[in-house]
C-alpha cells in the first residue's frame, strides 16, 4: 500500500491526473470513502489526465457516464446498487478499451475484476486528504512505483 497526503483540492486532482498518464485501456480503478471525501474530484483529475473536455459529474442517478478523452473514460458511482445483484453489463467495461473508474465499489464487490486499482480517499480537513493506494497486480505495482517516482 501506498499512502500520499494531498493538502488542496488542486493536489489531489494533480495526482490523479499524473496516474491517468500511467493506466491502459482495461484498467479498473475503484474508489472508497465517505461522501464528501472527494472521490469525484479525484475523477475529475483521472479525466483532465485522459484529455477529456466535458464536464466531469457524479453519475449517481445515472449509475455510468462515458467520457471521451485519449481513452474512453468510464465513470459509475454504484451507491444505488447497494442491496441489489444486478449486474448491468460491468463486464463489457471492465474489460473494454477505456479506463474504469467505480465510486463504492463495494457494494458490486462480486462484479469486479480481481487486477484493479483500489484507492481509499480519507478525509483530514476541508482540503487535506489522505490517499492510500492498493495494487492487486503487478502492472499496478508498476503504475504506484512510477506515480511515486
């Protein structure tokens, strides 16, 4: 595990951004922390690292949002899905041409590939965070070793 303390918004999203330059099309990212930790402005950064132009939101109420950027981004935010065992086709993303990213990704713990990136976002302070990233392969061992450097 790799923890990296971010003291402004701004921090956070430049990290992000530096880790979207790092990924390739099938990677899985997942997402954890309370709401208002900033995982969505964590997105943001993934996105403006991938070049895409649009206006990054939260997917709640939509589940998946599609992004166009160097690689496709797809972003869900699977809060809704907390007591349900749909799977709404996670498989094509998963393992498709773009970047996945899954905010709660707990709740489709049975859905998601075993090789991904999981990010929990600790909340310190209105700005401060703490991020601690957990590799589940060596690509993403790879991908930490090099965001570090």
């Amino acid at each position: 595990m790799v923890q990296i303390q971010t003291n402004t918004v701004a921090e956070t999203q430049v990290i992000a951004e530096k880790l979207a330059t790092l990924l390739k099309p099938g990677d899985v990212i997942t997402l954890e922390g309370e709401l208002g930790a900033g995982k969505t402005t964590f997105t943001k950064g993934l996105a403006k690292g991938l070049g895409v132009k649009r206006n990054i939101s939260s997917p709640t109420f939509t589940i998946i949002k599609e992004y166009e950027g160097t690689l496709p981004l797809y972003h869900m935010d699977v809060y809704r899905l907390e007591h349900s065992d749909e799977d709404i086709g996670f498989e094509e993303y998963f393992h498709g041409n773009g970047i996945t990213v899954v905010e709660w990704a707990q709740f489709i713990e049975e859905f998601l590939p075993n090789e991904r990136l999981a990010i929990r976002i600790g909340y310190i302070d209105e700005d401060k965070r703490i991020l601690e990233f957990t590799a589940s392969s060596s690509h993403f061992e790879e991908v930490m070793n090099e965001l570090i450097s």
